[in-house]
C-alpha cells in the first residue's frame, strides 16, 4: 500500500479505484454545476430586486390609495365643519371673481354689438350693466358653491 507521499506508477489505479474514478468524474462536473448556480442565483437576485419594489408598490396601493372607507373617515369630519364649508364657497366664490370681470366682458360685448350696428347709447346703457352681471356671477357661483360644498 503505497503512502500518501509515494507515487502511483502511470496505469496503477489508486487503492478504492471505483470509488475515486468516480470522485474525479464528479469534481470536472462540478466547476460546470458551480457556474449552473452562480447564474440561477444571479437571476433570482435580479428577480428578487426587481420584483420586492413591485410588491411593496402593490401592497400600498392597495392598502392605502384603495381603501375608501379610510379616506371617507379621515376626511368626512372636517368636511361636515360649517367653519370648512363657509370658506371653500367663499374661496370657490372669489375665484370665480377674480376671473370673470363684469365690467370687461360688458364693454367687450357692447363693443361687438355696436360693430354689429347696435346704436351707441344701447351701447352704453350695456356698459353700465357690468356691475349687476359681477352681483349675478357671484351670485350664481356661490349658489352652486354651496350646493357642491
């Protein structure tokens, strides 16, 4: 039985022949299984990176954005405040006013008529309506202000 440090003569098979043959046949497998899962771990911790952010996305849309019985009991108190709905009609109001001049859109529409050949004291008489056209847009958009508040 030659020791560890002695050598094999070329054709001696070693002691355990069929044991060790296979062993060597194994150990060439094995840098090609090696590579088969360094690439499948590659690929699941690309999947796994890309597919988390996915998930956590899906669970807070679901969780937070869809849930409408939560949104309805964290909003529905302070809408249902008289203080609240007061100053959105009158911040809806004042943005309707600050948009719609009356006073403009009466010259603009006296001027138009009178190319048309309205005479000019028709003309003016229109003019000197813009003041009750601001009175009846504020009045019509809070109306529906408030009916939408």
């Amino acid at each position: 039985m030659p020791s560890s440090h002695e050598r094999l003569e070329p054709g001696a098979a070693p002691e355990g022949g069929a044991h060790d043959a296979a062993g060597s046949g194994h150990q060439r497998g094995s840098a090609s299984g090696r590579l088969m899962r360094n690439i499948a771990s590659a690929v699941f911790i690309v999947l796994t990176c890309v597919l988390v952010p996915v998930a956590l996305l899906t669970v807070w849309v679901h969780d937070i954005v869809l849930d409408t019985d939560r949104y309805v009991s964290t909003v529905s108190p302070p809408a249902s405040d008289q203080a609240i709905e007061d100053a959105a009609v009158k911040r809806i109001t004042h943005a309707a006013d600050v948009r719609v001049n009356g006073n403009q859109v009466t010259s603009d529409i006296a001027a138009w008529l009178q190319s048309q050949g309205l005479p000019p004291k028709a003309a003016q008489a229109l003019k000197g309506l813009g003041p009750q056209f601001d009175s009846a847009v504020n009045d019509t958009v809070e109306k529906v202000a408030t009916r939408f508040v």
